[in-house]
C-alpha cells in the first residue's frame, strides 16, 4: 500500500513497526549499574557498589559505556590487583 505525504506527490513508503517481543530479543542485557550510569546516576552507582557488586564487572559496564573517568575512579578504588586481572566474561 502507497501512502502520499500531505503536500507532496511523492509516495512514502509505510513501514511496520516490530513487534515488542523482537525489540527485547535484540537487546543485550544490562546491569542495573550500567542503567545507573547511562541515566548519570552517580550516586545510585556507588550504592550498587557498596551492596558488593563486582568491581571488574563494573569496570566493563562503565568501558562499554564510555565513562573512562569512572574506569579510572574505580581503578583507583581497587586495592585488591586480583580483581583487575580476572578476565571479562564477555
């Protein structure tokens, strides 16, 4: 089916939208600390951290996120070098 768009000639073409069930399949999971510092939630962040969730995880979530300042804040934060280099589970 062609749809015209108001003012114009020209057809535009008609798109599906998906459906919700395929919108939740292509997204990766996420941390709730990943969602705290998309949101800019420093605050909840450190909370999440004080309730023991691991460092290195958080470091990942915060270089997937491009918070390279959290990554060094963490860094600093870790006294432990055994949690720097565990491997990534990704």
């Amino acid at each position: 089916m062609t749809v015209f768009a108001k003012k114009s000639l020209h057809p535009v073409a008609k798109t599906q939208k998906p459906k919700e069930d395929e919108i939740e399949k292509e997204r990766p999971p996420r941390s709730t600390f990943r969602i705290a510092i998309q949101a800019g939630q420093q605050g909840l962040a450190y909370l999440i951290l004080d309730k023991k969730y691991d460092y290195m995880l958080a470091m990942q979530d915060a270089m997937d996120e491009k918070k390279f300042q959290l990554v060094l804040t963490l860094l600093l934060k870790t006294a432990d070098d055994e949690i720097v280099c565990q491997k990534n589970k990704h």
